[in-house]
C-alpha cells in the first residue's frame, strides 16, 4: 500500500460523513422529502464515490508539510554539503 493511498483511506471516512450530512440536509429541505425511498440511497452511494474522489485528491496535499519539513532537516536523503 502507498503512502498516498494509506492517506487516502484514513481521509475517506471523514470526507464521506461529511458529504453525507450535506446530502441528507440537501434532501430533507427541497422537494426530494417526498421520495426518500430512493433519494436516501443515492444520497449514500453518491457520498462514498465523491469521497474516494476528494480523498484521492487531497491526500498528497497532507503529505506536502512533512515532506516540506523533512526536507529542512535534510532527511530526504541528500548529501549535506561539507
């Protein structure tokens, strides 16, 4: 497993409870209320691929700050200069 991809999988949870709870308030306060049966469903398979999507997206940008702050200590793994 990569490292982005480990990110991404711990970022997932979040950014799904976040688009789910956007949904259903989306749903519960237009005309969707009616058909609940099948907006609810939509609403969840919908949260989890859009999550993937955004996980996917914004898991290099964590990764940015410890690489930045690696590289100021100079633990990247280059030659210090003498």
């Amino acid at each position: 497993m990569t490292n982005r991809s480990a990110i991404s999988f711990l970022i997932c949870g979040m950014a799904q409870a976040v688009l789910f709870g956007i949904g259903m308030i989306v749903v519960l306060v237009t005309p969707l209320a009616g058909y609940l049966a099948y907006s609810i469903p939509v609403v969840v398979v919908g949260s989890a691929l859009l999550a993937a999507l955004v996980a996917w997206k914004v898991a290099p940008l964590m990764r940015a700050r410890h690489q930045r702050r690696l590289a100021r200590e100079n633990k990247l793994g280059e030659p210090t200069p003498h």
